[in-house]
C-alpha cells in the first residue's frame, strides 16, 4: 500500500518535549533511572476539590454533549475571572472553552489568517507557533527574544518586522522556554506598534500567568484600545496541575468568539461535561493550592539557578516566571543537542535542547523545575559528574 498525504502535512512540526520523553522512557524500560526535566507538567496532584467535582458531576449524569463554545456557568466564571485579573469587563459570550489551549491556538489561527500573510512571534519560542503558522501557509516572523534583555519581547523589534501583510502578534508572557516576563511598560510600547492597525490582532498567550514571583502578571488586553484587538489564551493546566484533564480557554471579541465556535462544532463538538464543571471548581473553590504550588515552584527556582550556575561552562539567569530556566551553554563549546543528548546518554537526566524552540535557541538547554527538590539536586550532581568526564 502507498500512502500519499496532503501537502500541508510538510509543514507541521512535532514537539521535542514529547520526542525526548519518548526517549527516555525507552531507556527507563531498558532498566535506567531517569531524572526527568524536560517535560512541562506539574509534579503536583490535581487539587482534591476539582477532582471531587469533576466525579459528582459524573454521577450526576453530565457525560452527554453540551454547547459547542462551553457550559454557560464555566464561562461565566471565566468572564469573571478575566475581567478581575485583566481589570476588563469580559462577557461569557466572548468566552469559548477548549480542550486545552493548545487547541484553540489551532482555531485561532485557522479562523483569522490566510495564506502568504505574516505572523509575528517570539523567538525561541513554545514550537507549535511556528508550526502552526506553517501550516496555515502563512509567513513566520520570528522576534527575537534576547538574554542581556531577560528574554523580553523588544518593541523596536516588532516595529522594525510590521508590514501591510502582518495579521497576527502572538505574546507569550510569561513566556515558555526562557520564563521572561513582560513588563507594563513593555506591553505600552508594543501596543503603540500596532495601535493605528485595525487589521492586525493579538494572541497573547497567558497559560503561564499564575505562576509569576517577584512581580504581578501583565496582559496587553488591559491596556486601553487592547481588548478589542486581543484574544487571551489561558487555561488550568499549569495552575491547578490538570495537565492531562485537556481544558482551556479563549477571550475575545464576541464576533470571533462566533467564528470560533463554528471550528469547535466542525472540529471536536464540545469540550467533555465533566471536566468543564471541574473547572468551574477551579476557578471558584479554594485558591491555596496554587498558591503553595507557586510557593514551592520559588525554592525550586533558587535551587535550579544556583546548582546551573556552578556548573562549567553554564550561565543561567534567574527566571521571572513559569517553572523552566533556560541556561546559556555556550561556554561548554557544546551545540545545545549534543549536550541534551549527552546529558540524557551519560547522566540520565532529560532536558531539551534550546533548538527545540527554535533556531534562535542555539547555545541554550531548557529545564523544567516542575520536579522535586530531591530530584533537582540529584539531577545536578550527576550533571556536574558527567560535565566532568568531557
């Protein structure tokens, strides 16, 4: 049999986090044990209060289809929720629930940008952007993210890549692999970019924005004249630790929302009952959990920085957000695979290569802190150990 595929199909990438685990898991069955770092999962079990709703509403017979855009009550609290920390007056019906964010993005792209525009997005930068807008048959303009800026999302940049073909800015902050973190001030200048541009939208993904430390999370929506022109990604997976329950969400203008939702009815129908109502929970219930989580994430990030620090060759900044560093390696004279491989191969730690995410990302390996302390330092000492016998 011969198989031929659509010629799209060329154009979409894969993600080397899951290739990686893949990896090490084959190794885990060949009998190593594996330090886990690479994967962006929370290390912390679902909260007992979503789990419990998320069973009543089982019993209580919400296994059955339900509208396409979300429960009502779920993207009432959504609303609520958005208009409290965006301090913007959000609708339920500019609120359209997926299966995980990364899903929505997908929609996103595909309802509002047609081939052989352009697309401005950070870089390095969470892979599936530039997948997707490959696949879409649009242009890919990277923005440069860089280190002596603390990975920051430059204005000058942007100014100097808008072109009549431009359709869409994607933001991510905080942003994911480098975990900088856009300021207000950053955000103003970016908006004053695009600010006499009707035509261009921004996608500004904020999965990331309960997990901040030294200062509070930003988005581009509260700014004046920004609402309209954003859509909001964000989601329960990293907050609550619901990696695996697939459920996000979008805020956007109400006639997008529309648009949106046709996409949902002809892609996946609805996002399931009962995870919906869990997340209501979420939203709605006890907010300790995360903010322990959060808690911990910050001894972790001491720990991380500090261990990567002593290492040689290694120079890591301290992250202002998300629970990833994403070590400068330069000075090892190692390309950033090479080293990834090396490190998984000689000490059985998982990381990933900065090219993961992007070209721009040579010279960079990007860890995940969403493990615990033990695991950390142990995974340091063996790299310390295997750096030695280079």
């Amino acid at each position: 049999m011969v198989y031929t595929f659509a010629d799209r199909m060329k154009h979409l990438g894969t993600e080397a986090s899951f290739e990686t685990l893949a990896k090490a898991k084959a190794l885990e069955r060949q009998g190593k044990n594996i330090i886990h770092l690479e994967i962006g999962d929370p290390d912390f079990d679902t909260p007992i209060n979503i789990k419990e709703a998320a069973v009543r509403a089982i019993y209580d017979g919400n296994t059955h289809y339900v509208p396409a855009e979300g429960i009502y009550e779920l993207r009432e609290a959504i609303a609520n929720y958005v208009s409290k920390t965006r301090m913007i007056d959000v609708k339920p019906e500019e609120v359209v629930v997926g299966p995980g964010c990364k899903q929505l993005l997908f929609l996103t792209m595909l309802a509002l940008i047609n081939p052989g525009e352009e697309v401005l997005y950070p870089s390095p930068a969470y892979p599936a952007y530039e997948s997707l807008i490959n696949f879409v048959g649009a242009k890919p303009v990277p923005i440069p993210l860089m280190e002596e800026y603390d990975f920051r999302m430059d204005h000058e940049h942007i100014k100097e890549k808008l072109t009549r073909k431009t359709k869409v800015v994607i933001l991510n902050s905080p942003e994911n692999p480098t975990g900088g973190i856009l300021t207000k001030e950053d955000l103003k200048l970016i908006a004053d970019c695009i600010a006499e541009r009707d035509d261009v939208i921004v996608v500004s993904d904020e999965i990331y924005s309960r997990i901040v430390y030294e200062r509070e999370h930003e988005s581009i929506a509260s700014l004046p004249g920004m609402k309209e022109k954003t859509i909001i990604l964000d989601g329960f997976s990293k907050a609550y630790a619901m990696t695996g329950w697939r459920l996000g969400y979008a805020v956007m203008n109400e006639e997008i929302a529309q648009k949106l939702t046709q996409l949902v009815i002809n892609s996946h129908a609805c996002t399931c009952a009962f995870v919906q109502i869990a997340g209501i929970e979420a939203l709605n219930g006890p907010q300790d959990s995360v903010k322990e989580m959060v808690e911990e994430f910050k001894k972790r990030r001491e720990i991380i920085v500090s261990g990567l620090n002593k290492l040689k060759g290694f120079n890591c900044r301290k992250p202002a957000g998300t629970f990833y560093v994403f070590p400068n390696i330069k000075g090892t004279g190692f390309k950033s695979k090479e080293l990834a491989d090396y490190l998984l191969r000689e000490a059985d730690v998982a990381v990933l290569p900065g090219t993961a995410f992007g070209a721009s990302g040579e010279g960079y390996l990007r860890l995940s802190f969403a493990s615990s302390i033990e695991n950390i330092e142990k995974a340091l000492e063996k790299m310390a150990e295997a750096l030695e016998k280079l």
